[in-house]
C-alpha cells in the first residue's frame, strides 16, 4: 500500500501529470519535454525524477540522452499511470496545447533525423521522403490553384518554400508559415535564387495565425496546406484557422495522403494521422465553412488526394484565434 501511496503523490502535481498524458503518446527526451511544457530544465528534471522513483515512468539511456517513457502497460505502475491519465479531461485546454506543441516537436524529430533532409537540405521534402509522385502532385496543384493571377497566396506550413516556388510567380504576394526556423532559413534561402522577392516567410503557430480575419474584401485568395494535416493533433482546428484568414470566396486547397495501412512508415516519421477517408475530409472541410469543388486522386505508394473548396461563411477555430503579437514573429537567417 506504501508504493501505492507514493505513486499517488508523485502524480499529484500539474506538471507531473502533464509529463505523463505527453509520455502516454510514446517516449521524449528531456530537451523536447523542456520545449513542449516551456518549463526550465532543472525544474523538469526534478519531476521527472519523482516520477521515474515512483514507477510511473521508465528512464532509458541511448547514447547522451535520457528517453521518457510509461511503464509497461501490464505492469502494476503502467496500469496505474494510464488509468490516472484516463480520468484527466480531454478539452483541458492546458493539455490541448501540450498536444498540439507535441505534435510539433514529433515532426521536427522526424525531419532533423531524416537522411534526406541531412544530405540534401532544401531540395527535401516529405513527398520525397515517402516515394510520392511528386510532379503529379504539383501539377495537379498548380492546376488546381487556376489562372493567373492568383491574388495573395497563404501557404501554411511552408516547409522549404516549395508550394511558394511553385505559385509563386503567378500571384500578386506569397506568405510562407512554418514553426521551424531550420525549414524557414531553408525556405527563405530557395525564394531568394528563385527571385520571388514579393513571397514572405513567417513563423508562427498554425493554430493562432497572426493574421486579420478575412472578409468579402480582405483576406487570402488561395491558401494551401500541403502534407500538414496528418502532422497535426487537432486538423480540424488547423483548417478552420486557414479559413479564418482566407477571404469570403476564397480558395483553400488540401493536399494530403488518402486514408492508408502504412503503419511503419507513418510512425518513423512521426505522422498524427494515417491519412484521410474522404467523409472526414468532407466533414472537416464543411465545418470550416467550405463549399467543396471536388477532389483529385494521384496514384502512388501511398495515393495522394488534392481537396479544394471555397469560403462560404465565417468559421472560428476550436481554439482563440484573435492575432497576438506575442505569437508571431520574424524568422531571421
């Protein structure tokens, strides 16, 4: 009973049950724990000791880092560490946002870890990475995007810039939104040899653009996510902050994975979701206030599903999605 006592207490604290809801969606090093709960190393560590002490989490060594992790699930602790996790509320909204920033921290240790994109930098991206087709893709994309010209262009979650590079010389202004300051120097270095002087780069939550609510007059003509909405913990919420920002009228394209088995190559690197079946594509789009066009389907290891619709009523996101100045700011070289 003692064990069981001190296992309770070390759980008892907000942070410590934060650290186990993250570690129940697989193991964090502590550098990405400290980013993801935006707390102070020494404090984390303390935490995390308590909690290893007390079995509800496990310590592995690999190399200089230290891997966190949940028991195992038969064991008496790793029992207890879910069933405690399985009373916490799932609209928390502080747990919301330790989702969403894990999501984000997933991604960057797919990308930074990716042979790929070690050896060949700005020419990598994830259509490459999983063997798609991709100037199918982007055919069917800038054919998609329609005529020039394309008025202001918005292209959330940028990556090396490539959808900029692709529209790019067919609209008026291009912003580029990425949380990744790697990704943006890279992006920032393709737009500058392509000449596309009037296409920007931002970085910024994809969930809390600091941008203006779009209306009849103002606001994005087309706005493109490209391979991002299997990255993230709430699409839905993504996809009504794309809309948010996209004028009345507007276009917004999707370009992701159909719904799909790929287990393996999803969990290396690091996807949310295993793609998307075509009613909750239609749903979320819906929700947004879309009216949908259509879909286009390229065939490849995994099938590739370009979705467009337009901006037909005013959509609020699941989250505050008012700009603040305290969420942008300029991503320098």
């Amino acid at each position: 009973m003692e064990a069981f006592i001190t296992s309770l207490r070390a759980a008892a604290e907000p942070t410590r049950m934060r650290i186990l809801a993250l570690c129940a969606r697989g193991a964090f090093c502590v550098s990405e724990l400290v980013t993801i709960l935006g707390q102070s190393q020494p404090s984390l560590s303390r935490h995390l000791r308590l909690l290893v002490e007390a079995g509800l989490l496990r310590r592995q060594q690999e190399g200089v880092f230290s891997w966190f992790a949940l028991p195992d699930a038969a064991s008496p602790r790793g029992e207890l560490a879910r069933a405690l996790i399985a009373r916490l509320p799932e609209d928390d909204p502080v747990l919301a946002t330790d989702r969403r920033m894990a999501a984000q921290t997933l991604s960057e240790r797919a990308r930074a870890a990716s042979e790929s994109f070690r050896d060949r930098g700005a020419d990598w991206d994830e259509m490459t990475a999983l063997g798609l087709p991709k100037a199918e893709v982007e055919a069917a994309l800038a054919n998609i995007a329609g005529a020039p010209p394309l008025g202001r262009v918005l292209d959330v979650g940028t990556g090396t810039g490539r959808v900029l590079e692709l529209l790019g010389p067919r609209a008026e202004s291009g912003l580029g939104i990425d949380a990744s300051p790697q990704m943006l120097k890279l992006a920032r270095a393709r737009l500058a040899q392509a000449g596309l002087a009037h296409c920007s780069l931002r970085q910024a939550d994809m969930y809390r653009l600091p941008l203006p609510d779009g209306t009849a007059q103002d606001g994005f003509d087309r706005t493109v996510l490209q391979m991002v909405l299997h990255h993230a913990e709430d699409p839905e919420a993504v996809l009504q902050e794309a809309a948010r920002v996209t004028r009345t009228g507007g276009k917004i394209i999707v370009v992701d994975l159909a719904k799909h088995t790929a287990h393996e190559l999803a969990e290396r690197l690091a996807h949310r979701h295993r793609g998307f079946a075509p009613a909750r594509m239609r749903a979320m789009m819906q929700a947004a206030g879309l009216s949908i066009h259509g879909t286009v389907t390229i065939p490849g290891p995994i099938p590739t599903e370009i979705w467009s619709g337009s901006v037909q009523t005013r959509a609020t996101a699941a989250t505050d999605t008012q700009p603040l100045v305290s969420d942008f700011r300029e991503a320098h070289p």
